[in-house]
C-alpha cells in the first residue's frame, strides 16, 4: 500500500505528489490521459501570477501583496475568499525557487506579452515543458506513475479516504489521497445543464470550444458532490476566453486566442457591439470575454481592426478575413453591411482622440456612445480590414470543493482526516469568478504543495501542516 496516492496529471497534482515524496512517503499518481497528452491543461499554461517587492530575476520592478490583491478582488468582484487569496499570492513569491529545484526554467516574456513583464513569470518551453519537467523529477525521486487510469468513484469511510475505483475496477488504497483531478469543462452534457437555455431558446454550451483537455469530465467532482463534500461555486462560471471560432473542439491551447479584442471592436451576429473594448489591460480581461460571447445570439462575435493593430498582439494561429471596405468585410463574415458600417461610423464618429498607448490605460476614448470604450479607442479607418469569428473557448471550471488553508476536504465543515483537494477542484475558493493571467498556476502551485505536505503527513501520523505559505 503506498503512503499518497494523487488522482490527476497537471500542475496541482505533481506539485502534491513531489512534495509529498519529499516529505518521505511513498506515492503512486493516476493519471486519466495517454502519456503523450499528460499534463491536463497545465500543458497549455505559460506563466505564474507572482507577488515580489522588488526586481526578481525575470520579473521587474515590485508588484506587492496588496495590488495583487486589489487586482483579483476587482476581477472577482469581491467573489473570493480573502485569506486563501492572500495565502496563494505570498506563496507566490517565494514558490519559484521550489520549482526551479524542480526543473522549471524561467525566461522574460516576449515583447509586447500583454503587459505582463512585471506581474508574471513565463515559464521557457511554456507549461509542457514545465509539466515534462515535473514528471521526470518525481519519477527520480521515486513517485510511480501510472497513465490511462480512470477514477470513477472512491472507497469512503465517513470522510475518510480508503481506496480509489478505476474504470476497470482496479482498486488502489493508500494511506491519504490528493484529489487533482481537473474540472468538469470537458463534459458537455455537463456544461449544458450548467448554462441551461437562454431567452432564444438555443443551448448556448452546444457552441463552446474546450481549450484544454479532454480528460477532465468531472467525474470525481461529481462523485464528491453526491458523498456530500462541502461545495463552492457557481457551476456557470469559468475561465471562459473569446477564441477563434475555426479552433478544434479540443486542446487547442493558447494559439486559438484572439487578442485583438482592446485594439478594435467586437460586433455581434446583428453587427452591433455589445461591451467595452477597452475597459481594462487584456490580462484582466481576456477571460470574461468567451462569457460574454456565450450570452450573444449564436454564441457567436466578431472581433474587427484596421491596419493601424497588426503588430500589436499576439497572432493567433488563424488569419483574420480581410478586406479593403467595411462592407466588403461585412459580406466575408455575413453580418448586414449597412448595420456594420453604421456600427463602424458611429464608433468611429465617437471617438475622443488623446495619445494612444496600448502600454497603459491612455486617454483615448468615445464620448456619447453606448456601450463606451474606455482606453484605446481609435478611428477604425485604415484599411485593409480584417475580423476574426469568436466563439466561448472553456478553459476550466470554477465549482469545486470548499476547502480551507489545510487543503482538506469536508464534509459539513469538519475535515477529513486523510483526503485533500488542489487545483481546479478547489479553485473556486479563490476565484467566484472572473481572472486575471496567471492566477490559476498560482492556485494550483500552492494548493498542490499544501496538498501533498499534509497527505504525506497524515499518513505518516505527523502532526498537520497548517502554516500560511509551503
């Protein structure tokens, strides 16, 4: 019998099962995909949200606790819960050193990566590297892994873990369990019950596109759900990002995003806009827009600039349609001309010219119009066109386990004595809603190493760790 097992294969699970190693229990990690799709959704990260007060290698200037902070309550809403926050964020400054123990390299962002040279570190080879590099150090340190291990269910006693069921009944007791088993965005049958129907009658996650991998059903979350672990989250709410609509179902990644959205305008199938544009840096906003494209007709938007963006955003893998006129864009995408050119006009007519900055929140606005653009607007009036179909792209889901700083799971807030949660089945704890790049790495890291620790600790009958940061 090993000390820990660990059900799942990204981020929050090897940071759990390396930890748990290292504290000296013996640990087996089942992961539900194929060797060469390993890694859950982790492999299509590329960087880690990180709290420092001053210049830290690849990161500069400081970035304290506190503006962290002020940036995920204004993206959450205030949906959060301020002292697991607060534990992630000064996790953050300290955790890279771990990792790169580990394997990880760090590089700078690229030129022009979103604002975010201050704020995030990228990691180099992006997070399939960091998964590789996750996964050749616990197997050197003697963490058995097994793939293409389903779990369906597990063996309770009370709240205390006893074994996990495989798909093909294979049964694997352990001393403690670390649950880090990815959300429930793969499971569409799912996702539809979640999001219902709208007004129109459709379906609206009949249109999604899952950005990361197909593996992550939910099928523990759920069984969890049913043995009457204590639950956070509202099951509609996600890491829901606007992204081409021509990416494949799954696994498309991060080159499937389109983030032109701030430079331009982003229309609707009736080809009238229907947000601001520029209400804040795209880091703090490319994730509320696949939920918004959702509540459009179709689930369907189209994101259009002018020749003055090329160059400014990352490309996505898809060329944009292109055209000379606005009507002749209109005809490429089928939205009405004469709609789209006074939606154009319109804009164009409102907007305040000031100096343009897409590195801060500059003074170019529109006045008298609705919905406003706040930053960055600018006169869409140097052709060539060009405008890219978005559709909602899931990233991962928010409900989850409710959990406190021990990781543990509960059940009508007692915890278990020996189960415990990391990753996106305990990240909405943290976030209700909304994101800010980055942060789900930083869940997953801190909540994984918590994880681990107090799993080996539990089954090595030592006292549990419960301090703020690993």
């Amino acid at each position: 019998m090993y000390d820990v097992l660990v059900i799942g294969g990204g981020n929050a699970a090897l940071c759990a099962a390396i930890t748990a190693r290292e504290e000296g229990a013996s640990v087996l990690l089942l992961e539900a995909a194929p060797k060469e799709w390993r890694g859950g959704n982790s492999q299509h990260t590329r960087n880690l949200r990180c709290m420092h007060n001053a210049p830290q290698d690849v990161l500069i200037d400081a970035y304290p606790e506190e503006e962290y902070w002020q940036d995920l309550l204004k993206v959450t809403g205030g949906k959060t819960n301020e002292e697991l926050a607060r534990l992630v964020i000064r996790s953050t400054e300290t955790c890279r050193e771990w990792m790169k123990k580990h394997g990880v390299n760090f590089q700078p962002p690229l030129s022009g990566a979103l604002h975010v040279a201050r704020t995030n570190a990228f990691f180099m080879g992006g997070g399939k590297a960091l998964v590789n590099a996750y996964f050749r150090s616990a197997e050197n340190l003697g963490v058995d892994v097994r793939y293409n291990t389903k779990i369906k269910e597990l063996e309770l006693d009370g709240s205390r873990f006893i074994a996990a069921i495989a798909e093909d009944g294979t049964r694997y007791e352990a001393k403690s369990c670390v649950l880090a088993a990815g959300g429930f965005e793969s499971n569409l049958e799912w996702l539809r019950e979640a999001w219902g129907q709208n007004e129109a009658g459709e379906w609206p996650a009949d249109n999604f596109i899952i950005r990361g991998t197909r593996f992550n059903q939910g099928t523990l979350l759920k069984f969890m759900i049913e043995q009457g672990a204590d639950v956070i989250g509202d099951p509609s709410q996600s890491h829901c990002v606007a992204v081409d609509a021509r990416a494949p179902l799954y696994d498309g990644g991060i080159c499937t995003r389109i983030d032109c959205v701030s430079l331009g305008i982003v229309v609707n199938q009736n080809a009238v806009r229907f947000y601001d544009e520029g209400e804040d840096f795209w880091p703090k906003r490319y994730a509320i827009w696949g939920r918004l494209v959702a509540k459009q007709p179709n689930q369907i938007g189209f994101s259009i600039i002018d020749s003055k963006s090329v160059g400014r955003f990352m490309p996505p893998v898809f060329e944009g349609r292109k055209a000379n006129t606005i009507r002749e864009l209109a005809a490429l995408i089928h939205l009405d001309p004469d709609t789209l050119e006074k939606t154009v006009n319109d804009f164009n007519q409102a907007c305040v010219r000031g100096e343009f900055n897409h590195t801060i929140l500059d003074d170019c606005h529109t006045e008298n119009l609705s919905p406003a653009k706040t930053h960055w607007a600018v006169p869409l009036d140097s052709p060539p066109y060009y405008a890219y179909a978005l559709k909602p792209g899931i990233t991962f889901t928010y409900l989850g386990m409710k959990v406190e700083k021990d990781a543990a799971v509960r059940f009508d807030q007692v915890p278990s004595p020996n189960l415990y949660v990391a990753g996106e089945m305990m990240a909405g704890n943290v976030l209700g809603q909304g994101y800010t790049a980055g942060v789900g790495m930083s869940i997953g890291t801190t909540f994984g190493r918590i994880a681990g620790k107090n799993a080996a600790l539990s089954a090595l009958k030592k006292p549990a760790f419960n301090k703020e940061v690993v």
